[in-house]
C-alpha cells in the first residue's frame, strides 16, 4: 500500500511540473495567428522605411548628378564658346575702334560700323509690347509663333527670288545679364558662333555701335561669316556666307535682344528694316 502511495505521489508531482512548464513557455511565446500578422507588418513598414530611405538617397544622388554634369556641360558650353570666339581678355582684337563701338575695359575691339540710312523703311501700326519697353513692327514682317520658350517674338522676313531661304528675327528677355560684363559676354558668344574660310579671327571683320534712343541703350553686332550649327536656336546646320545682326536693347527692366540670322545679301537688304525697328523703341511709361 505504502509503495503504490508513493509511486502515484510522484506521478502526481511529475504531471503538476511538466503542467506549470507549458504554461511559462505559453506566456513567453505568443502563438497563432494574432502573432504572424504583427510580426508580417513590423516587416513591411521596416522594408518600406528601407526601400524609401534607399529611393530617396537614390532621388538625391541621382538629382545630385545631374545637376553635376549640368553644371559641367554649361561650363564646358561657355569655355567652348570662349575658345571659339579667338578673344581674350586684355587683347584688343581688330582695328582699334571709335568711341561708341569700343566696349569698356579696352579688351575687347571691334571697327565702328557704317550709320544706316532708316528713312525710307516703312512701318506699320503695329507695337510690340514688352517688359518695360515697346518696338513698332516695320512692313514686310511675318508674326511668327515662337518656337522655343525663351523667345517673346519670332518674325520671318520673306526672301527674294534670287535668295536661298527667308531671314529670322527673334526677341528675348534676360533682365538678369545686365552691365558691361554681360555685354561683353554676349558680344563674345556671338561672334564664336561665326568663322571664317581663312581661320582668321571674326572679329576683325565684325561691326559694331553703340547708340541711344532716350531712355534706351543700344549695342548692335553685325558679323558676316560660317554660321556653326545651333540646332535649339533654329540652326541645325552649320550655313556658309551667313550673317547677324544682333542687339542688346537695354532699358530699366532690360535688356532685351533682338538677332535677325540668314544669307549674307538677305540681311544686307533687311538691315535697315532692323535697325528702324529697334530705334523705333521706347521705354512704357
């Protein structure tokens, strides 16, 4: 009787022992469903916090890098554009110019050009208002609309039957590249967008004046040459015998620019028309 007493007893402690370790073991494990679904959704906000870190960081390297080679290529661009325009700064480049066509600073000179008769170019009634500024069309003018943003007016001007194609005149506005410096700069760019068949430098056949019409500022360039390919300003390819009229057009909310492009004969019989065009400016009140 004894040893049946104590072989249940320790039958009895044995099932109360294993009893008490599967609840411990209950409580320090979660189980089921419950358990998988909190755990399945810590994991996918940590790899969404992951995957947005990494697209992000991606985001910034990758605007990081274009913003880079951007800033290369527009480097590149204006060295390019220096190079090819032959001048550098402190030698004077072609006849020693007169007074209004010589740019401050002595680095840059250019011969004065010949005064343009504008008396017989008739003009319209129509004006061309921009920031700060108005310009009368003359007759013969062709409204275009502007084939890139940057331009606030395109005009053709028709060939003749002896020419090869139709001249451009296009408007811009860059209020920002206002003062000496910038006219040089700009004077610069568009004089490395010509060459000549002898490789001599374009400067010394190039013209320039400088002019005032009231409260308006004119520099005007006309350089005749091989015009190098600007496909994004209507140039797709490089145009022998080609000249430009360009003009920084400067006023208080200014400046504007004005390039009239094409054969060389075409903007010879254009060029007039031009220049009325730009002294007819002035400043709104």
């Amino acid at each position: 009787m004894m040893r049946e007493w104590i072989t249940t007893g320790i039958t009895l402690v044995a099932i109360v022992l294993w009893t008490g370790g599967c609840e411990k073991k209950d409580k320090g494990t979660p189980r089921g469903p419950s358990t998988t679904s909190a755990a399945s959704t810590a994991d996918h906000a940590h790899d969404e916090d992951h995957a947005h870190d990494k697209d992000h960081a991606h985001d910034k390297d990758h605007a990081h890098d274009k913003d880079h080679a951007h800033e290369n290529g527009h480097d590149h661009e204006k060295d390019h554009a220096h190079a090819k325009a032959g001048v550098s700064a402190g030698i004077p480049r072609g006849p020693a110019a007169t007074g209004a066509s010589a740019l401050d600073g002595g680095e840059l000179r250019i011969a004065a050009m010949e005064e343009v008769d504008t008396s017989g170019v008739n003009m319209t009634d129509e004006k061309m208002m921009f920031s700060g500024i108005s310009l009368t069309v003359p007759k013969g003018w062709v409204k275009e609309t502007p084939s890139a943003m940057s331009r606030k007016a395109q005009f053709r001007l028709p060939k003749a039957d002896t020419e090869t194609e139709d001249c451009l005149v296009v408007i811009t506005h860059f209020p920002g590249m206002k003062g000496e410096e910038m006219d040089r700069m700009n004077i610069r760019r568009w004089l490395g967008q010509f060459s000549r068949p002898d490789g001599k430098d374009i400067a010394e056949t190039a013209k320039m004046t400088r002019l005032e019409i009231g409260k308006v500022k004119l520099t005007i360039l006309d350089v005749t040459g091989a015009m190098g390919a600007a496909p994004r300003s209507g140039t797709p390819e490089a145009k022998d015998h080609y000249r430009m009229l360009a003009a920084i057009v400067d006023h208080a909310q200014g400046p504007h620019f004005m390039k009239l492009t094409g054969p060389e004969n075409a903007v010879e019989r254009w060029k007039a028309s031009a220049m009325a065009f730009l002294k007819s400016a002035k400043v709104n009140e």
